[in-house]
C-alpha cells in the first residue's frame, strides 16, 4: 500500500521511487500504489517479469490508492483504500537506459492525477534554466522537457516523449519523502493516453 512502481539508482545518484500520485504533491499519503507487500511472491504474480544477461522487463496492472475526499483531506491521519483507476506500467532496462510506458485506464477531472519521480541528487538543471538546488524555494513550472541531475560527477536525465505539464520542486531531504530531495511531477491531463519517459 502507498507503493510505487520501482526505483533506480546510478551511482550516486537515486531514483528513490517513481508512481503516481494525487494532489496535492506535497501530501505523500495521496502517492503510491493499492498493493501490499509480502515475503511471498505470490504477491505479485499478475506481474510479468523478464530477465535476461543485458536487460529486464517489469509490466503489468496495478490499481491506484483512492483519492481523498474533501473531508479526510481534513483529517488529521487518514485511511488508505482502493481507487477506482488502474495503471499499466512498462518499465524496459537495457544497459544505461530505460523506457518507462505508463497507460492510465481512465482520467477523473475532479482527482487530477500525475507521474513523479522522488529522486536524491546534489542539483537539477533544465535547458536554459539555473541550477536547482535541494532545500530552495526556487522551483519550475511548466511545460515538460529534458531535466539533468547531477550528484558528485555522476549524471541521470529524464526525458519525456510528449509534451505535458511538468514541475520540480526541491525537498528537504532526510526524513521526508523517503530521503529524496527532489519532487519531479508530470501531469496526466488526458484520459487514455500513454506517457513514456527515458531515462539515462
């Protein structure tokens, strides 16, 4: 419960978790996946897992936790339920690169919903954009595009093969949001659509 579809890490650099999330960002209960876990694989048996010397894949449905009504969002601790949305998910790696497919089963206007990334890394740089930086005010807004970090010479990039709505935030780090101390949120605007990223 509150799960996310898996996570990456390049030498210094972590994908911590990466799923979707409800609004509002900052509220890490309203992230993640309506599966438990287990020590039994059994657990995950619906999903398809491909492994060969050079590369994997890892696909399959998995439903999203329920959005929050108006009234638990004022509650001071909440309970985890099912929702009604599913997502498929295709995660293909291969030596320094993978491509991540997400297909949303259905979009509900008053739930907004989107893909994040929480990810440790010393810095984030946008084209033609400053540097950011973890625990900072200065955060970005707009339409999606390739986005850089860096962590002690090591590089990851996350590119999105369509144009949405895109925003990172800068974290705290530590304790909150699993250590990670940047939020990279994509919107999935349109019901029925794929969205892909590649990361490298």
């Amino acid at each position: 419960i509150n799960t996310g579809l898996g996570a990456l890490h390049k030498g210094n650099i972590q994908l911590v978790s990466f799923g979707p999330h409800f609004s509002p960002l900052s509220n890490s209960e309203r992230y993640g996946l309506y599966r438990s876990c287990s020590d039994s694989f059994q657990t995950f048996k619906d999903l398809k897992l491909e492994k060969k010397e050079d590369s994997c894949r890892f696909k399959g449905w998995s439903r999203l936790i329920a959005p929050l009504s108006k009234e638990q969002t004022n509650q001071r601790f909440s309970k985890v339920s099912p929702g009604s949305q599913w997502v498929h998910f295709d995660i293909r790696a291969k030596k320094d690169q993978t491509f991540l497919d997400v297909y949303l089963s259905k979009y509900e206007d008053k739930n907004p919903v989107s893909f994040v990334f929480f990810i440790s890394a010393q810095k984030a740089q946008l084209p033609g954009e400053k540097t950011f930086l973890p625990q900072s005010l200065m955060q970005f807004k707009g339409k999606s595009c390739q986005i850089l970090f860096e962590s002690e010479g090591e590089k990851l990039t996350i590119e999105p093969s369509q144009s949405m709505a895109m925003q990172l935030i800068p974290l705290a780090g530590i304790k909150h949001f699993w250590g990670a101390n940047f939020l990279l949120a994509f919107s999935l605007e349109k019901e029925n659509k794929n969205f892909s990223w590649t990361i490298t």
